[in-house]
C-alpha cells in the first residue's frame, strides 16, 4: 500500500534503530552511513545492528542493480548474522540465488 509507509514511519522513534535502514530506503542515508549508524557500545546490539544494516543494505543494492555488491554484504550478512537472525539465512539465500558463492 503506497500510502501507509508515512503512516508508519510517523509510529516509529526515527532516532533509534532501525530507523537508519528506513532512511537508506527512503534515499536519505548511504549503506555506508547505516552500517556506521550501527555502532553500539553494546556489544550485542552492535552485532545485531551490523547484521542488519548489511543485510538490508545488500538488499537495496540489489535493487539498484548493484549486483556484486549485493552479494558482497549478503556474504557479510551469511557469515556474520546471529543464528537466530532471519536475516542471515536469508542472506544465504539471496546469494544462491545469484549463484554467488558463499
């Protein structure tokens, strides 16, 4: 629904995470400035956050046709992401479908 994204956004504290990934969709943020926005001095929040920030960041980059750089921070993702996180199999997922290796 094209309409709802303001909606939501308007529920959301955009000064905490993961209001950067939102700002990479919406083109007000780089990948390079969300995986920076990802810094916690708590360790696992750090974790989770850079998981995510390279996730999401390879999926915008598959959106722009950014093909190696996509599976690049899929790679990341695969490798890094707590195992309990969807992100990371989905991130391995995401490279068997470009056929990139692991």
């Amino acid at each position: 629904m094209p309409g709802t994204l303001p909606q939501a956004i308007a529920k959301l504290n955009m000064k905490e995470w993961p209001a950067p990934v939102i700002r990479l969709y919406l083109g007000q943020m780089t990948p390079a400035a969300v995986l920076a926005a990802a810094a916690d001095p708590n360790g696992a929040k750090k974790t989770s956050h850079v998981c995510e920030a390279n996730f999401y960041s390879g999926e915008w980059a598959l959106r722009q046709g950014a093909k190696d750089e996509a599976a690049r921070r899929f790679r990341v993702a695969a490798r890094d992401c707590p195992k309990t996180f969807i992100e990371g199999n989905a991130a391995a997922l995401e490279l068997k479908r470009l056929g990139a290796t692991p």
